[in-house]
C-alpha cells in the first residue's frame, strides 16, 4: 500500500497513513487506512493528559479524511489505557462528525472502555464493535 502523511485532503482509496504522532514519551502510535470514504485510525499504546494535544490531533486530522456515508473507524483494542481526556476528544468528535454525515465508531474488546462510555451517557455517540469488519459494516 501506498503511505502518505495525514493531511487536510482527502487520501487516495486503499491508501495506508503514518500518523506522524509527536508523542515525546512514544506512548502513542497509530496507523490510519482509507478504503473509499471509510476510514479506520488503528491505535495502541495509552492515551492520558500527557499527550491529549497529540490524540486529539491525529482524532481531528483522521475524521478530516473520512467523506460521508463514512464511517470514520478508530480502532482502540490495541491501547493499555484510555484517560477520561480521549474520551471527550472522542465525543466532541463524533459530533463534529455526525454534521458531516459520518459516523465515528469504536473498535474495542475492553469491557471497561463500555462501561465507561455507558457511565458518561455516550453510548448513543460513541457506538462499539467487536471487529472493524462489522464496524465498516453498512447499518442492518
């Protein structure tokens, strides 16, 4: 696959992006994919105050690329730990993405992560899947 940096414009279909993640403390490393208007960011490491700006620039410059119907993809069964800072990042941009007419979905196996999701009132926002396969799934 071709590798492009993430950047303001659309990516070529079938297209894998470094997203060249800043993190000083290499806490945080994530691969983005773009099949047609789809696109899945796959995450791992952890995500805390300590690089929020950084999450919440590879979240912002990712859901960019995404084209409605979408869906923009994040794939977190990968991170060790989810600080209550990348989940406002991820609810302020479901928002933003639903405007656009793409839907942000969730990719985890963490029964925490639903938990929590279900605690803050963002089930509705922030809707989960076990793989991506059925997160890239058209709705039944």
């Amino acid at each position: 696959m071709k590798t492009v940096a993430i950047g303001s414009s659309p990516a070529p279909a079938g297209t894998r992006l470094n997203s060249q993640i800043n993190d000083p403390n290499g806490t945080l490393t994530a691969v983005t994919e773009c099949t047609g208007s789809a696109v899945v960011v796959h995450v791992s490491g952890d995500i805390d105050a300590s690089n929020e700006t950084i999450w919440q620039r590879l979240v912002n410059r990712s859901a960019a690329i995404a084209i409605a119907p979408g869906p923009f993809v994040i794939d977190i069964r990968e991170l060790d730990f989810l600080g209550s800072c990348a989940y406002a990042v991820l609810a302020q941009e479901a928002v933003r993405c639903r405007r656009r007419g793409v839907n942000l979905r969730l990719v985890t196996s963490q029964p925490i992560v639903a938990r929590t999701i279900a605690a803050c009132g963002l089930r509705r926002l922030l809707p989960m899947y076990t793989t991506v396969e059925t997160a890239l799934a058209p709705p039944a």
